[in-house]
C-alpha cells in the first residue's frame, strides 16, 4: 500500500511562543491533535486507523491496516504533559508525536526560523515578554511548499490581521480604499448567551478566557464572537 499524507494547510497550523530572548521571542508553527485524526480520516478512511495508550498516556501507537499485507502497521511516539490538564495533555501530544513519525505535519519542521523582535524583561531564568499576550491569536494566513514538502513561503498575522513575519511572498500592493461593508453582525440573543455560559461550565472554561481567545475585546458578544467562541470550546473538547 502507497501511503502518502498531504501537506496542512494555513488554517490547520497554529502558532505559539517557542523561546523568549533579551528583546526577541521565537514563534513555533504546531498541529493539534485534531488536525491529526481528521487527516487520519481523510487519508485512510476512519475505520482503517487506530490509536493505543501505554504507559499512563506516556505513549502512543497510531497503527493504520495495510490492506495489501492484510496486517495492521504500527509506529509509536512518547510525548510530554501540558501546563494545563496534565493526563489529557499527555496523551494528546504522544498522539501528535506518533502522527509526526507517519508523516502528518512534518513539513512543519522545515520551515525558516520565525523571530521577532518584542519588548522583553528578565524573569530570573532569562527573559520573558513584558505583554504576555504579544503574540496571543497570531495565524497562518498564507503557506507554500515546494515538490518534496518543504516550507518555501509562509506569511503569519497577528490577531488585528497585521503581517509580522513574511517569508517568500511578495508583498501585494494594497487594494483600493473602499467604504467599509455593513457586516449585519448583530447582538448575540439570549440564548445563545446561555448556550455559551452552560458549555463553559461543562468543560470548566472560564468564559472571559474563551472569548479572550477568540479575538473579542470589550462590549457585549456579538453573533460571530458567540460562533467562534462555540468552535474553540468545540475544539477543546475534542483534542485535549
């Protein structure tokens, strides 16, 4: 059996913070384990997939059924807890970790070094971001790969949509001025304000957090903070 997993897309790629210097952070592109079973999914078909735990979560073995062998084909990967929700963190990142020795999101690994200049203050370790959420909700907006899967251009945005690491892209010259749209993004209802309170208490998110996320700022929730909010408590509760 011929097996060969896509490249991800923008929107399948999230970023964080890497590593903290003196005037300088190092942003990380990743995958979460989400991306991992969808790809699964896609590629060999659910029922063709499987996904086993040894060790407290420690480990993870990912064994796709080779159809042509009529045999199961494993690979297996250790990961590490997260900050947060140690034993499901576990198992997460053993899971992304196992999907990396298949191949799922390795392109990740040969793109350029994204580092950005930021204002930084010691912490007695080092260094740390003097605004802690400098970089919370930067994204993907644009990626190219070339012939044998690796990182050729990648474009990333910060929460406001502005550019802040461009590489391979040409920049585009900026589109006519135009009178800004009338969105029709309304209040968000009632309803929709309990749905969104009852699934926070479900999952044990704070609510502020979760909007916080999503990119809203102050006001009252708007119908497209409440579907965004709705998608990353929807994440949330699938990947860990």
């Amino acid at each position: 059996m011929k097996l060969e997993f896509r490249t991800l897309r923008a929107d399948e790629i999230d970023v964080r913070v890497g590593s903290v210097g003196d005037g300088n952070a190092t942003l990380l592109l990743y995958k979460d384990a989400r991306c991992d079973m969808n790809i699964l999914d896609e590629t060999v078909g659910p029922m063709n997939w499987e996904r086993k735990h040894l060790r407290e979560n420690a480990n993870c073995i990912v064994s796709i059924y080779d159809d042509d062998k009529k045999a199961w084909v494993s690979k297996e990967d250790t990961g590490t807890e997260s900050n947060t929700e140690a034993e499901k963190g576990l198992a997460s990142d053993s899971f992304k970790r196992a999907c990396f020795n298949w191949g799922i999101g390795r392109e990740l690994y040969t793109g350029p070094r994204v580092k950005l200049a930021c204002e930084t203050v010691p912490d007695g370790r080092g260094f740390k971001l003097k605004n802690k959420w400098e970089f919370f909700g930067a994204t993907v907006k644009e990626i190219g790969y070339d012939d044998q899967k690796r990182i050729t251009q990648l474009t990333i945005v910060d929460r406001d949509g502005r550019t802040i690491f461009n590489y391979g892209f040409q920049p585009r010259k900026a589109a006519p001025k135009k009178e800004p749209l009338d969105t029709g993004d309304i209040e968000a209802s009632d309803l929709e304000r309990r749905v969104f309170q009852e699934a926070c208490q479900k999952h044990g998110l704070e609510p502020l957090n979760v909007l916080a996320h999503v990119g809203w700022k102050s006001g009252k929730m708007k119908v497209s903070d409440y579907k965004k909010a709705m998608d990353y408590i929807d994440s949330v509760s699938i990947d860990g």
